[in-house]
C-alpha cells in the first residue's frame, strides 16, 4: 500500500488530492498503466506523460524507477521559475 500525490491539474483532474493505492506495479510506468484503466479521469490525467514529474518519497524520479520500498508517489507538472 502506498500513498499516490496529485498536484495542481493532476489534482484536478483526479478530483482527489491523494488516495491510498494498493498495487503489483514494479515502477512508475506500471503504476500510471494501472491508474489509466481505473477511469477516464485517470486516463486524462495521465495521457500526456511529458507533461508530467513524478516524486518518489519526496525525491525527484523517473517514470522507469522502481516502487520497492516507496511509500508515497507524488504526481505533478513540471515546476517553471518566476
């Protein structure tokens, strides 16, 4: 069991802020393949992978990062500077 993040349009589109995920996923990629056919607006937030950043325990990750041991995924958009 572990904890899955969603921020700023993610978060909107989920309609959740964070939910509490059991999985078989070995990384990242396998996770968002298992949340995609959850429902539509798991698809929609996840369609554009290139557009997302993925945070694994509060570090800064790939989507090919293994989930051993994770406790909290964190899903966001790239940060911009201002």
């Amino acid at each position: 069991m572990m904890d899955v993040v969603y921020f700023a349009w993610v978060r909107e589109r989920i309609g959740l802020p964070r939910e509490k995920v059991e999985s078989t996923a070995a990384t990242v990629s396998e996770l968002v393949a298992e949340l995609s056919v959850r429902e539509e607006r798991y698809a929609a937030a996840f369609a554009d992978l290139s557009a997302l950043r993925v945070a694994l325990d509060q570090e800064l990750s790939d989507f090919d990062a293994s989930l051993e041991g994770v406790r909290e995924v964190a899903f966001f958009p790239p940060m911009t500077g201002g």
